[in-house]
C-alpha cells in the first residue's frame, strides 16, 4: 500500500480511522491500478496527507490533504471550522490560445481587482471571477464544463493557467475521488 497508517493501535479501532482509510484505498486504488500512476503518503483518525502522480497521457500532480482540528470557537459550528480539506491539481496543457487566466472566488479583494481589471469578467455559475483573457475562449468553455460540479458546489478555491509554463493549478475544497474531472483533463491536455 501507497499510503501508510501512522496511528497507534487503539486509533485503529476508531471509525474515524476507518473512514480515512477508505478515502484513501479509494485514490490508491484508482492511482495505481486504473490510470498506472504512483502514490504514497500517511493517514490516521486525525488526517492524511497524500501525494500521486498519474503518468498515463500528461504528467497530474495531485496532493490530497485532511487535517481535523480539536480546538475553535463554540458560536459556530465545529463541522467546518475544525476540518480542513483540500485537493491540490497541477497539470500540464497545451494551450492553443496563448491565454493566462486566473479563476478566483469571491473575496473583498477580488471584488476590487474586479472593480479595478479590465479583463475580469464574473462567472454566471458561481461566486467565481475569472482575470484575464478568458471570455469565450474554447478552452476556457470545455475547462468549465469539466469543472462544473466543483464550481456549482463552491469547492473551487483558485484555478490559474500560465502560458508561460503551460501549467494548470487548482485547489478544490474537498477530497472526493472525482475520476470524470482527472480523466477530463487528460483529454484536455491533448489539446
């Protein structure tokens, strides 16, 4: 296994554990026997913390990240505020566009780089802005639709493409195994 348990022997009973342990067979099993890649990283009742790289069509870095938190304020709920979940993608495309575009969720300070960027437009599918030279580009529309069930759910924390590199980098708020979505930008980076 890819992804080793770190905890004691008691923690092992814990349905915490098990729950943890079942996201990650989940992504090992679809990292090293559907898409031939390779993975390793720890988990326990409390987290995990895993790295993949799925080598099929185009290099995906994946790092996938959970972290409970034991302390917070009691005036809110403890479902959010002590759990921090996080999917970070890195993937290289060729852009037939020469485009660099930055997604971004709705912030003070995104508001005004809206406010104040020419090339901002607001994204009709969410509280999303997209900087740059992105409007009704083919690209951009077939990057949308592969990412429209993050999008609808709010789980898209940043997406940027630089030309430069010809690297896309995202981070989802969330964990789940999402096959469609890392199959899509497979196709994508075909070009």
């Amino acid at each position: 296994m890819g992804i080793k348990h770190n905890g004691s022997l008691e923690e092992a009973k814990s349905p915490f554990f098990e729950v943890n342990r079942k996201i990650c067979e989940d992504w090992e099993k679809y990292i090293l026997q559907q898409v031939n890649g390779v993975i390793r990283g720890k988990f326990n009742s409390w987290s995990f913390n895993f790295s993949a790289r799925i080598n099929k069509l185009t290099p995906i870095d994946i790092t996938v990240k959970k972290s409970t938190y034991t302390s917070g304020i009691l005036l809110f709920s403890s479902k959010y505020q002590n759990l921090d979940l996080r999917t970070q993608i890195k993937v290289s495309l060729l852009n037939p566009k020469s485009l660099n575009f930055t997604f971004k969720r709705k912030t003070l300070s995104s508001r005004l780089r809206y406010l104040f960027t020419k090339k901002s437009y607001k994204l009709e599918t969410g509280p999303y802005y997209i900087f740059g030279e992105a409007k009704e580009n083919p690209f951009v529309i077939k990057l949308l639709y592969l990412l429209s069930k993050p999008l609808e759910n709010k789980e898209l924390s940043h997406l940027k493409f630089l030309n430069e590199s010809n690297t896309l980098s995202m981070e989802l708020l969330n964990i789940d195994l999402d096959t469609s979505m890392l199959n899509g930008l497979q196709e994508l980076s075909k070009g």
